[in-house]
C-alpha cells in the first residue's frame, strides 16, 4: 500500500518545489511504500535509528517517533531500541531521544488504565481484538462471545471515539438485532433520524432493514451486549464509514 505525504507540498511547495516533490513523492511514494522489501515498522526503526545517531530530537524526529508507534513499534521496543542504539550513536543523543520517545508512547499507559478500569465496571469481559472486522470500524473494538447457545449473544466493546460502520442487517423472516449497554457511554444512530446515547441498562431494539451505526462516545469507553435475533437467510451489510462530519457533530 503506496504511503501518502503531503508534507513537503503543503510547506515547501511554492518555495522549493523540486524538493517537495522528492519528499513526498519519491522518498515517500516510492521508497517508504516498497513493502515487499522492508516492512512499514522496519523502516520505522532504521529511520528512528539513523536520525537519533544524528542528535536530532526535534519536530522530524517526533514524526518518527509517532509513525513508529503507528506502524506497530511497541513502548517496551522502543525503549530497547533506544538503549541498544545509545552504545553505538552516544549517550545524550540517547537521553534525548528518549524524553522525545517517552512523550510519544505515555499515551499508552494512560488508555491501559482507563480500558482496565472500563473493564472493571462490568462483570463481561473486553475479550480480544475485533480484528475479523476491523475494517468496518473506525478505531479499536474488542469482542468477547457471551453465548452461542439458542441465540448469539457477543459484548462488543469500543475505544473513545470508535464506531462501527453504517450497517442493515437483513433476514427473509425474523432477524435482526438487539443492543444491551452494559458500561460507559455510547450512541446509536438511525439513518436520518438523530443519534440516541446509551447508557448501562439502555436496550436499543433494531429491526431488519434498517440502516444505522452504534459505538462509542468521543470521550468515553464503551460496551454494549449485541443479541442476534434468529431469522431465515440472515445477513449484514455493511456501508460506508460513519465520518467526522456526521459523528462529530455528537460531540
């Protein structure tokens, strides 16, 4: 997948063209995109690595640091890289490096403590990463299996500001789905009509047909018991994204 960046256009674009043309075209559309050679999260490393060897710690080093993170670099490994490198690049470049790295990854530790706290207001667990349909979602879901006795009963659980896409579930007979909040604060969302928040108790009933979207509050976990009502050749369809234009107006 090609990497896009505008930076060098949006800052160098008038005054130095040329060059804003290499960086986001060339270094970036080209060389930072051949995956099948190096991976997104290696070239991360090498470059965090050659620009602490440098003693840069400023904006461009930061940017780095944080696509790090984006591209999977965890806190525990960039605290090894860091240390490794600081017996080969010097001492205090590693120091700073490592106040720049330490700002970057603190946000960690701070989204732990809430998801356990989150976690611990409810007697369901978080389960594990909703990855089978991360693409559907914007930000972080987790999924735990309740009961796939009789009737599928998942808690589904959202990071602040997560939601999953517009969605209709369908059925020839029957179906349908139904919405328990169990923690935190949510919204549920019916095509033209106005977003509802959910509360722990609050019961949403969603009938077939119906194109809608459910997920978190901006500034608040959240999770949610979805119960899959049983009909005939069921199915969900899934659409377009819930964007920030539409959910940020919840705010």
């Amino acid at each position: 997948m090609a990497v896009k960046q505008t930076a060098g256009r949006n800052t160098l674009g008038e005054f130095a063209p040329k060059f804003a043309e290499l960086n986001d075209d060339v270094l970036f559309g080209e060389v930072w995109s051949r995956e099948d050679k190096l991976s997104l999260r290696d070239r991360s490393l090498v470059t965090v690595t050659a620009l602490m060897a440098q003693g840069l710690a400023d904006s461009l080093f930061k940017f780095h640091l944080e696509s790090a993170k984006k591209n999977g670099i965890t806190k525990t490994e960039i605290a090894e890289i860091l240390t490794h490198a600081a017996f080969y690049a010097g001492w205090p470049k590693a120091w700073a490096a490592f106040y720049m790295a330490k700002e970057v990854w603190s946000k960690d530790t701070e989204e732990a403590d809430e998801k356990t706290k989150h976690e611990q207001s409810m007697v369901f667990p978080i389960g594990a990463p909703n990855d089978a349909f991360a693409q559907y979602f914007i930000g972080k879901s987790y999924l735990a299996s309740v009961s796939m006795e009789q009737v599928g009963i998942f808690n589904v659980t959202f990071e602040p500001g997560c939601r999953n896409n517009w969605h209709i579930h369908h059925a020839d007979k029957g179906g349908g789905q139904i919405l328990i909040c169990v923690a935190g604060l949510g919204y549920y969302q019916e095509w033209g009509k106005d977003a509802v928040e959910m509360k722990p108790g609050d019961c949403i009933n969603i009938p077939v047909g119906v194109k809608h979207w459910h997920g978190a509050a901006p500034d608040s976990w959240f999770s949610h018991l979805a119960v899959e009502v049983p009909g005939e050749n069921s199915s969900n369809e899934w659409l377009e994204a819930v964007d920030d234009s539409q959910y940020g107006v919840l705010k």
